[in-house]
C-alpha cells in the first residue's frame, strides 16, 4: 500500500519536480560557468580575497532556489489533495492516517533531497577545482541553511493545505516564515560565511521537531473542525 501511494504521489507531481530541478540545475551551472569565466579575466588573488576576506558570496544566486523549490512542491503536492477532496480518499486506506500522510511528507522531503544533494554536490565539486578548502567549507556551512529552509517552508505547506480552519492556517503560515526567517539572518544581516557554523545542527533538529504537526493538522481535518 505504501508503494502505491508513493507512486501516486509521484504521478502528480513527477513533471512538476523535474522541473524545479532543472532549474536548481540551470542556477548551479550558471554559477559554475561565472566562477570559470572570473578566473579566466580576474586576478586568482583578487578573488581569493574577496572570497575569504570580504566575504563575497559568489554562490549567492542559489539562495532563495530551495525555499522556491519547497514552497512550489508543497503546493503541486498538496493543493490537489484538498481542493478535489482526494485527501478523505487519502485518510480512508486500508492504512494508519497518520502512516498515509506521514509518508506523502516523506516523499516529498526525499524528492528535494536528491535534488539539493545534487545542487550541493556538483557546486562543491567545482569550486573546489578553483578555490581551497577553506573557502571550499565556509561555502558548505553557507549554503546548508539554505537548503534546509526549503525542507522547513515545505513542512509548512503540508500542515497549511491538511488543516480545515483558516485562522488556523494564517497562524502556521506565519509561524513558517519566522521559521524560515531564521535560516536567512546570517545572510540578511551580512553575516560572514561561518555565521551559522555553530547552529546548523539546530536547524536539522527543527526540522526534525516540526515534521509531525502534519499528523495534527490531519486530525484537524478527520475530525472536521472549523
């Protein structure tokens, strides 16, 4: 039963996500063909400093990418689910309600993490032909908070589209943006490149924390409250 769930899940978002990750693609590949060009015209020492010493992100254009990716899955995922009334198909499977939606979540979350393990991957991996270790890891620990806020706005989504009140909505949505707020600070309030080089554990574990309000939010539905 799980399979089959997971692979109607895959069948109604499958181009959806492609999509967003050949976009996550194109943002990477640009912003590997901007590091070749700028060795190829500027000063390997200019670059280095401004890298290390003034803190210049020239990964920048990654950082909103996960956040969009997230928010946009979430949507094409869910949205589905409640506008047509599938998810009372949903919770009525010869399976836990909370097994259903927990792995229609879980889905989800896995599809972005091959996505942005690519994304991390294949940036790292080339500039590290170009920069050194240093600069290689101040990057990594940039980078990272970035990738989780598109877990975190994805999350919310989930337990935005699930519940049945929209006061209720209006408050988790905002709660969601003060929680993806936070995986921005260090960039907002130019943070250096290791701002969160001490917290980003934290971050993992919120997330972690916030994941099974989906199964609250599911019980809000089941139950029909307004």
């Amino acid at each position: 039963m799980i399979k089959s769930l997971i692979y109607k899940e895959w069948l109604k978002v499958r181009w959806t996500l492609i999509a967003l990750a050949a976009i996550n693609l194109l943002v990477v590949a640009s912003i590997c063909v901007s590091i070749a060009n700028a060795f190829g015209f500027i000063d390997a020492g200019k670059l280095y400093s401004d890298a290390a010493s003034l803190q210049n992100l020239f990964y920048y254009d990654l950082l909103y990418i996960p956040f969009l990716t997230g928010l946009l899955l979430g949507i094409v995922q869910f949205y589905p689910e409640i506008n047509s009334s599938r998810i009372k198909l949903t919770l009525h499977l010869p399976m836990k309600e909370s097994k259903s939606l927990m792995t229609m979540q879980f889905f989800g979350i896995v599809s972005m993490l091959l996505v942005f393990a690519t994304d991390a991957i294949i940036l790292l991996w080339f500039s590290s032909k170009y920069f050194p270790s240093e600069i290689i890891s101040g990057m990594f620990i940039s980078i990272l908070p970035w990738l989780l806020a598109g877990f975190v706005i994805y999350i919310f989504i989930t337990i935005i589209f699930v519940d049945t009140s929209w006061s209720r909505r209006i408050v988790i949505g905002l709660t969601g943006l003060a929680f993806v707020n936070n995986y921005y600070l260090g960039t907002m309030f130019g943070g250096t490149i290791y701002s969160y080089s001490e917290s980003w554990f934290y971050f993992v574990i919120m997330i972690i924390i916030i994941s099974p309000l989906l199964l609250w939010s599911g019980n809000n539905y089941k139950r029909g409250v307004k």
